[in-house]
C-alpha cells in the first residue's frame, strides 16, 4: 500500500486477496435491487455528520485497488481541510 500513496516508511504490510465462487459474496452485485438498497443507506449517510461510504462494499461497485486507495485518501484530504 505505501507505494500506492508514496508513503516513506521501514516495514511494508503485504496484502493477499484470495476471490473464490462459493461462500458469502464481498463484491457488489450490480442489481436494480441493491442501487436501490444503496439510494437508502446514502440517504440516511448524508443525513449525519462525518459519515463517508467508500470502498467496494461502501458503495455497492467494483474497484481496483489502486481507485480504493485514491478514493481514502481523497476523502481524508476533504475531512483534514
């Protein structure tokens, strides 16, 4: 990760992901059911303060890794200012 966001640091965390068909799904499904479950759990976000949805499971789409890591560091940029 430290590449992704050019962190300067001693130690390095490796991270594996291991997909597979059976079990419980960690991706989102693109359905006309969860867009609408997604609408609602938006809805009541924008509705607090300092809650922010991100990420795959977040917001019910399939990102790359490298698009998670620049959609975190963008909303902490937005929370620090």
């Amino acid at each position: 990760m430290k590449r992704l966001t050019g962190q300067v640091h001693a130690k390095t965390t490796i991270m594996y992901e291991y997909p597979q068909s059976d079990g419980e799904p960690y991706y989102s499904i693109p359905a006309p059911d969860h867009a609408a479950l997604y609408k609602e759990y938006e809805a009541l976000a924008d509705k607090e303060t300092n809650v922010k949805f991100l990420g795959r499971l977040g917001t019910y789409r399939y990102y790359n890794m490298d698009q998670i890591v620049a959609q975190a560091s963008a909303i902490f940029d937005q929370w620090v200012k």
